[in-house]
C-alpha cells in the first residue's frame, strides 16, 4: 500500500570520522532537530521555516517557526513556548505570517512581533492559505456537516465530551481513517478576514473536502482577483472504493461549485491558479481506484474548458510541484532510482514538436522535497537530505544548479553511505536497491545480514534520511544492510509499478530473493547462516509470505520481524478503510475474485512457518488492522515457533511517539542479536 508504507521510528545513525567509527545512540539522535516547510518571502530576501526538536520527557516532538536571510545568515525564531507553531505563509505585502498554533490560526510580523489570533472557531483551523489580496485567509476545519455556524458546532462538541455515552454510529464507508473515527465530522475549507472575525464556509455539506483518504497536502487555492477557490471534493457516493477526487471552483460570494474534472474518476490534487488566471494547473492519476497510478501535471484553461497533460511521455510520478512566478514554468520533484530530483515542464509547450516530452532536467543527485521558488524565479528553496544527513533547507539557482545550505543545524554528522547494488530479478528484470555496510567494516571479517522489505507495495527505499525505518540503526548494530527495490517499487517507470498489483508474492518475491543470493554471491564478507528480515505493512505481508515459502536452496531466513503486516488478506479486505486499495489491487473484493486473496495470502501457508519471528503492532491501526498480527502470533504460537508479540495500545500503523519508539527499536535488535549473534 502507498500509504501504509514504513514501520520504524527514530533508528540511530552511525557516527564516523576519518579514523574510527562510533556509535550514534538513540540519544542522540534525539537531539537532531526536524527541518521542514520552507516559505520564501514575497520579496524574495527571508525564508521562514519550521525546526522540531524531540522533548523525550514529555513523549512529543516540540515545532516552532524560525526565519533565515537567503544568505544564509540571520537565523532567528520567532515562536517560542510549550505549543508547537507550523505551517507558516506570508502575506503578499511580506509584512505578516500566518501561522498555526494551539489549533488555531494566528498572525505575527515578519519579526515575531505583534502576534494576532485570527481564528477562534470551536473545530479548530489548520493550513492556512492567503487570498492574492490579503483581505482572506483560507484554512480547513473539521465540523459538522449539519451546523451552519459555529456555534453549532461548539454545542455538539461539548455534548460528544460530555456525553457518557461513547457510541459510534455510521451510515457509510470509510467511517474511519488512520487511526481516528469519521463517523460525526467533515474537513470543509473556510474563509475568515486577514483581520479576524467570524469564519465562513465555503464548501457546506455532508462530504470531505479536501477529501481526507486522497488528499495530499492544503489543495485549495485562492484565484489572482480573490474572487473564488479551488479545491478538491469526491463526488462519488461509496467513498471507501472511490479515488475520484475532482477539482472545484466556487465563488467566494456563493453559488454552484464547478466540477473541471468530471471525466477524470482517478485522483486530482494540488490545484493551483496560474498568475494570469488563464489556467488552473494540478496533479491527477487517470485509473479510476488506483491509487499509485502515474501522477500527471494537467493544465485546465478556464475559458476554453480544454484540459492538457503537460508530462505526457514522461514515465515517472509527478510530486511536489511549484509554478513560477510569472506562470510560465511548472518546477516538480519525482521520485528516481531512489533519488528525487527536480524537474520542469512550460505551462504552454509547443506539442506540435515532435520531441517525447517537453520535461526536462533541473536539480539532480538529491533528495529534494517541499519545494518553493523566489519571487524573481532565478531560485529553487526546499528541504534537502540523504541517508547519510538530517534535512536542511536550501537554495539553489536554476540556472547553475549551486545549492546553499541555509538553516544548517544539523551540521557535522558524517555517516555511513549506503552503494547502490543492481541483480536481475523475475523474468530477467534489473532491479535495483542499497547496500550498507557496519561500522569500523572490515572486508576479512563475516557479517550477518539483515534485508529491509519496504511497504507499499508502491514505494521505495530511497538515499533520503528517515525516522520511522532507517538502516543505520542496523549497520550500526554489527549487520549488512540490504534494502531492495523490487516490483511495485516507484522510481523505476510505471510498468514496473503496474506488476505488483495481483501478484502481491510472485515477482516481488522472486526479485527479493534473487537480490539476497546475489548479494551473498558478490560479498565474501556476507555469512549466509545468519540472515534475518524485517518490513512493515507490505513489508510486513512479505516477511509473513517468506514465513511460509522460507524454503530457498541457495539460503535461508534464520529469523523475521512482522510489523503491522498483512497476513489474512481476506479479513484484512474487509476490515481496513480504504476499500480502494484491496479492491484494485486483487482485482474485486473477495467474494468476487476468491482466487486472487486465496493464491497470495500468507495465513494460507502457517503449516510451513518455522522460523523465529517478532510480531510487533500498534492497536489503533485502522490501515492493517491490528487482527493481522494477532492471527500470525497465533498461528506461530500453535506452531511451537519461537515467536514473540508486541502490542502498542496507543500507536496506530507507526511507532510515533519517542518513548515507544525507543521500545520497540531495543526490543528488534535483541531480536536479532538472540537469533543471528
């Protein structure tokens, strides 16, 4: 699943120096701070950005607002106190920020001075966007979708925490979502005066919008004269097996919404108005309930109707994506071969050339994300990172491409790099993933190794830092990593994407186990007796299919580590949420399409299991609901497997909160340290 990928959190790093390396604890990784969210001023001349820095007493990671000349120079905060503050966006004029805090959102000056509380909805706001004017400012709330103010809203939320009765009660799918309920509320976009006041909502009714399963960032936008707003809303009366989330427009005085993507049942997100107010511009995936389908850049003229594919031939996923400020250029990031570089593509290409496609090539050898642009268009600002150091901000010039690091708070770390490694797969396939090895490495000596199986299945492991899984914390630990990017993987073009799907333990698996023969093969210094395995979500599925076809000659998995794992993919279809996911991908639900969920999934093959697993899970995970894990500890357990089972009352399907985090990272290296030291 795309977006149940990754397990782990907060792995430590290892800590070299050009003699010797040492290990970097868990404490002091704690200390690194989280670098995020870059906003240019309108003037082209500060950045402001978001720094978290873990309070491990208090069990939560701490966000305050800082800004940073373009130089570099004059780094200062300018929120302080014992509430996190986020998503900061300036005002066209450069003279205020708005931004969230205590679930409301707030203005201040450019300097941190003269803080304003704008919103004082009973809901809470988040996410706010500024009208071109600077008279509005858009944010999301979830309320009621009966109230018609707020005082409606306040009513009903102080009788549901009042109330002894704790009922959920739902007429429709998709009632829940992640880890909480979504049975009473809906996210609506509202607007309030830059001045404060009483907020508007200008997306009334009993639907999502943005839609919370499809939704991947603000995706509402004010048009150049302010007079209207663009947003997302699925129209389709079963959410729960619907991707369609089409783009709207509504005035800001009232009236019909539009629908401009009507025709489209995929995705659509990320809606932005060109400066001219000719076009709209936004991502959307084609395949009607597809949710890893190709993500294109379109282009909607707003008098013609005619809507266009700016990427067309171009076979990766579209990301981030940023327009320049004189509405000419489209700058995006798309995942590749582990990396994500930046791309661009014209808002008006010529397409009577005869050229594949009009995408060309910008920053490359990095992993780029959150991605802006100066007002004079000659500067890129994001987050930059890899697996060896902490995301910073940056900028770098387009026509150069020289990057400066601006925030630099992480600085000094020199970790180990992971090699890029490429085997043949299924049907004679390249595949291709990393390889890292321990600390103080020694080429004579032999290491157990430990294969990362990334979920999904429609991700990838990529040269980016992580927090929830990173593979130094192994290394580190006396392991060589393998992390293998096998069909379904992102980064490689979309067929070999489209070939996971129904085939969840077939070439997925073959890849994988080709890559570790092939890593034994080329690597002296790898002991093929003391292999071990661990993945989360797909990952998980996969570890669990290893446990019952674990039967390789060419070597074997002396142990696994389930995390929130998929194992009985038919109580699994019917308890998870986004009902999309399953129904595409094993084609139908499973009173449908019996063959599919019985030929693939792993509950089917407990006769085999035989090898030492940790099942680890958080209990309010609505992705993998957490039966998965008990039916597989279960089933271990009547095996007589040596096995063990973790439960997290209060996580959903990541380990988040720093104190669990540190739990559940001591207890998979003792794992591993019983069974392959």
């Amino acid at each position: 699943m795309k977006r149940i990928c990754f397990l782990l959190f907060l792995l430590a790093f290892v800590f070299t120096n050009t003699k010797a390396q040492t290990n970097f604890t868990f404490n002091e990784l704690m200390k690194i701070r989280r670098v995020g969210d870059p906003q240019p001023s309108p003037d082209g001349r500060t950045v402001a950005f978001t720094i978290g820095d873990v309070n491990m007493p208090a069990n939560r990671t701490l966000t305050h607002i800082y800004t940073v000349s373009i130089d570099g120079s004059n780094m200062k905060q300018l929120t302080k106190g014992d509430k996190s503050s986020s998503s900061p966006r300036w005002s066209p004029n450069g003279k205020k920020i708005a931004f969230t805090t205590g679930g409301q959102i707030w203005t201040m000056d450019a300097d941190g001075d003269d803080t304003e509380q704008i919103t004082k909805i009973s809901t809470g706001a988040g996410n706010p966007v500024w009208s071109p004017d600077g008279k509005w400012i858009a944010f999301n709330s979830d309320v009621y979708p009966e109230c018609t103010n707020d005082d409606c809203n306040a009513q009903k939320e102080t009788y549901a925490e009042t109330s002894k009765v704790k009922a959920i009660v739902t007429e429709r799918l998709l009632y829940r979502h992640w880890v909480e309920w979504r049975d009473k509320k809906r996210t609506h976009v509202l607007v309030v005066s830059s001045d404060g006041g009483a907020a508007r909502d200008v997306t009334p009714g009993d639907f999502d919008a943005p839609p919370y399963g499809a939704s991947t960032g603000t995706d509402y936008a004010f048009s150049p004269d302010s007079k209207e707003i663009v947003y997302l809303k699925n129209p389709d009366k079963v959410e729960a097996i619907s991707t369609n989330s089409d783009v709207f427009i509504v005035s800001l005085n009232g009236g019909s919404p539009r629908n401009i993507t009507v025709k489209n049942k995929g995705y659509e997100a990320s809606p932005v108005y060109t400066p001219d107010g000719k076009y709209i511009l936004y991502r959307s995936q084609a395949t009607e309930g597809f949710e890893s389908d190709r993500w294109r850049i379109m282009r909607f003229n707003r008098q013609t109707g005619e809507t266009v594919e700016l990427t067309r031939g171009f076979d990766l996923q579209a990301g981030d994506m940023i327009l320049s400020r004189d509405g000419k250029t489209v700058y995006f990031t798309a995942g590749e071969r582990g990396f994500e570089p930046v791309f661009s593509v014209p808002v008006e290409p010529d397409f009577r050339s005869r050229i594949a496609t009009h995408v060309k090539s910008v920053l490359r050898d990095g992993f780029y994300s959150n991605l802006n642009i100066t007002p004079d268009g000659r500067n890129l600002v994001f987050v930059n990172n890899s697996m060896t150091s902490p995301s910073e901000v940056y900028h770098a010039s387009i026509g150069s491409g020289s990057m400066t690091n601006l925030s630099k708070v992480n600085a000094g770390l020199n970790l180990q790099k992971a090699e890029e490694v490429e085997w043949k797969g299924a049907m004679n396939a390249n595949v291709h993933g990393f390889l890292l090895k321990p600390a103080n490495f020694d080429a004579s000596k032999k290491y157990p190794l430990l294969v990362l199986i990334h979920g999904g299945p429609q991700g990838a492991w990529n040269n980016n830092w992580g927090y929830r899984w990173n593979p130094q914390i192994f290394a580190n630990a006396g392991y060589v990593v393998f992390m293998p990017n096998p069909r379904g993987s992102t980064g490689y073009g979309q067929k070999f994407v489209n070939e996971i799907s129904a085939d969840w333990g077939g070439k997925a698996y073959t890849d994988i186990m080709n890559g570790v023969a092939d890593v034994i093969r080329r690597n002296n210094f790898v002991d093929k007796n003391r292999i071990g395995a661990a993945g989360a979500s797909y990952g998980g599925y996969m570890v669990d299919w290893i446990l019952g076809h674990n039967n390789d000659p060419r070597f074997k998995f002396k142990t696994l580590v389930s995390h929130a794992g998929v194992y009985n993919l038919e109580s699994m279809a019917g308890a998870t949420e986004e009902l999309w996911f399953v129904n595409y991908e094993f084609k139908g639900m499973p009173w449908e399409n019996p063959t599919n969920y019985q030929k693939w999934s792993p509950h089917r093959f407990a006769k085999n299991f035989n090898t030492p697993t940790l099942v680890t899970q958080g209990e309010i995970d609505y992705r993998v609901p957490v039966d998965q894990s008990l039916q597989l500890y279960t089933a271990l357990q009547l095996k007589n497997v040596p096995s063990k089972l973790i439960i997290f009352p209060d996580e959903g399907h990541w380990i988040l909160k720093p104190q669990n985090s540190q739990f559940w990272y001591s207890q998979v290296l003792d794992w591993f340290e019983k069974h392959l030291k």
